[in-house]
C-alpha cells in the first residue's frame, strides 16, 4: 500500500494549520504564532516534496489542495463562525468532486 495518500494529506493538513494561524495572527500575533506558522510552511511543503518524489505533480497538487477545501472550511465553520453562501458551498463540493476523480 502506497504512503502517498497520507503524506498528501498530512501536507494539506500543516498547511491548513498555517492557513488558520494566519487568520488568528490578526486577534494575537507574537512570535510563537509567527514561529507556528513558518514552522507548519515548513513541515508541509517537506511532506510535499516527498509525496512528489513517487508521484505526478498533479496528483499531488490536486489531492492537497481538495483536502485544505474541506479542512479549512470545516475549520471555518466550527472556529470562526463563518458561513458558506450555496454558491460557496456548491463551489467546495466541485472541488471534492474533482479531487476524487483525479484520484480515482
């Protein structure tokens, strides 16, 4: 069994943690959330480049970004209180629709 998938998701998950530090740094910002943020950059672009050495730019590409969509606008929803218009919401379900054929 191939270990892309989890590494593909594990870098859409840190970089779906920067993307939230970032959204926080205007409520607290100070050098740890700062050092959280280059940290998890970091972090996720190292799984990354390992999930590219076995495997399709997009492929790859594809299966990050669709799991940040569904991360982050969970995170949205539950941590900031935000709302998704139908467009909105319409929009997040074609990325996971083409996510998953991609993989397919």
């Amino acid at each position: 069994m191939s270990m892309i998938p989890i590494i593909a998701l594990g870098s859409a998950g840190l970089y779906s943690v920067a993307m939230i530090s970032m959204k926080f740094w205007w409520k607290l910002p100070g050098l740890g959330l700062g050092l959280l943020i280059v940290a998890t950059l970091l972090a996720a672009a190292t799984l990354e480049l390992a999930a590219l050495r076995d495997e399709r730019l997009g492929i790859i590409y594809t299966g990050i970004l669709g799991a940040e969509v569904v991360l982050i606008a969970i995170a949205s929803f539950f941590l900031f209180g935000e709302s998704f218009s139908y467009r909105e919401g319409l929009g997040i379900a074609l990325v996971i629709a083409g996510t998953a054929l991609a993989w397919a």
